[in-house]
C-alpha cells in the first residue's frame, strides 16, 4: 500500500461486516485512522461487531475505534462524531455505508418494513452526514461517499424500498457536491458493479440466486473507495460511480 491517506482519519458508518468492515481496513491500511461505526457491539444472528473490525485493523498495525453508532439516532451519530473527534482530532473522510434490505415489491411491503429502509438508508446517511460536515470542512479539504446500489437504474425489474431509499440518497449527495465545492470537499456515491455476497444480502435478499459471473469481491469496493477518500473538490466530485468500472 502507498500510504496515501497518511494523517487522514475516516468514519465508516455501518462497518462492522461486509463492505463497510472491507473498506474500513483498506482506508486503514491505506494510513488512515478509522472510526468503526456501527450499532453491532456484541454478536447477533449476523455475524460481525465493531469490536471484531477495529481488533483485526489494529492487530495488522493500523489504527481504528471502534464506535457504538444508531444512525436512526441523532443523538446516537453526534456522540459518535464527537468520540472520534476526541480520539483523532478531525475527520476528514465519510463512507456512510451502513443499511438495511428489503427486496419485496411494494404491495407487499409492511409499513415498518419501508420505514425502516428510509430511516436507515436515507435518514440516516442525512444524519452522519450532516454531523460530520462542519469537521471536515475545518480540515480545508475532504471527501464524503454514500454507498449506494445499481438496482436504482433498475426500473424494469419494479420497484421497492432499498432500491428507492438508495436513489434518494444519490439524488442527496449529487446536491450536496454542489454545495461543499467551495468548501474544497469531494462529494461522490458509491455502488457495486455487480453483487456483493456481503452477510447483509444474504440476511435480507430474500433467497434471490445471483450467478456466479454477476458475483464482485468485496475488495472492488474497498479499491474503490480508496481512490474517493483520497478525492477533493478539484477531482472527482457530484459523482455516481460504480467500482470496478472506477479502478479499471
């Protein structure tokens, strides 16, 4: 690794498994203190907790706390903001990657099913990341990425919640570029190529059968989000893109 977030600290919302937990070791790895945010403290019916992350980062040399976060919760985000801040002085680098799934069509979606993929998928990036603003742009310059998903451009196989909380959350950070340029802070989404088998899908996919050429590392998208994090507002900005066609 070249070091090329050297003295960069990151806060990864939703890092405790899956492509959060892959990306927050690579920006780790990368040189970047991590803050590994997620609500999962202790083991549940999905695997993986901030603990386990921040304890495989640290044991390879890197530097990461991890942080109890709800993002349904305001109070919740600002104290883990205000602990990173403590910890490692600034913040200059999001990845809100923290979700939930629900792939059913929506006649067929309860009522807290759909408020539960707006609350976290897209209240709670709004949150994270208007907590994290102002620190960033105390840096003079950063870089805020929403992991989002293809299936926005899918309209021809209907429609549902995650993938419309997710398409709310593009058209968010697409506006928000345009605001923070001339804070000097980069601001893209972030989306799988194909499909990440993370612990998440197979908990929510609803038993739906990728095949295996339309399967993606999860390493594609810690690539990826590597190349963003290192992003200011004079280079890749107000972006949607998607990982392996980013780092080809």
């Amino acid at each position: 690794m070249s070091g090329s977030l050297s003295g960069k600290v990151a806060f990864v919302a939703g890092a405790s498994r899956g492509i959060g937990a892959t990306i927050a070791a690579a920006l780790a790895r990368e040189g970047a203190a991590v803050a590994v945010a997620a609500r999962s403290e202790e083991q549940g019916k999905v695997p993986g907790t901030i603990h386990d992350v921040a304890g495989r980062i640290t044991t390879a040399g890197g530097r990461a706390l991890p942080v109890p976060c709800d993002l349904t919760s305001e109070e919740s985000v600002e104290n883990a903001v205000a602990a990173t801040i403590s910890e490692f002085d600034g913040i200059d680098i999001l990845v809100a990657n923290a979700g939930v799934m629900w792939l059913g069509p929506i006649e067929s979606t309860p009522l807290k099913r759909w408020q539960l993929c707006l609350n976290v998928n897209l209240t709670g990036v709004f949150l994270v990341t208007k907590a994290v603003i102002p620190h960033v742009r105390a840096r003079g310059r950063g870089s805020l990425i929403a992991i989002t998903t293809t299936g926005v451009d899918m309209i021809d196989h209907g429609s549902n919640a995650y993938w419309i909380s997710k398409a709310a959350v593009e058209r968010m950070y697409l506006g928000l570029a345009s605001d923070l340029k001339a804070d000097n802070i980069a601001v893209n989404c972030l989306s799988p190529s194909r499909v990440v088998l993370t612990e998440g899908w197979q908990a929510g996919g609803g038993g739906v059968e990728i095949p295996p050429e339309m399967v993606e590392p999860p390493e594609a998208m810690a690539d990826a989000a590597v190349l963003l994090a290192q992003q200011n507002a004079g280079g890749i900005t107000g972006t949607i893109q998607r990982s392996e066609e980013l780092t080809a």
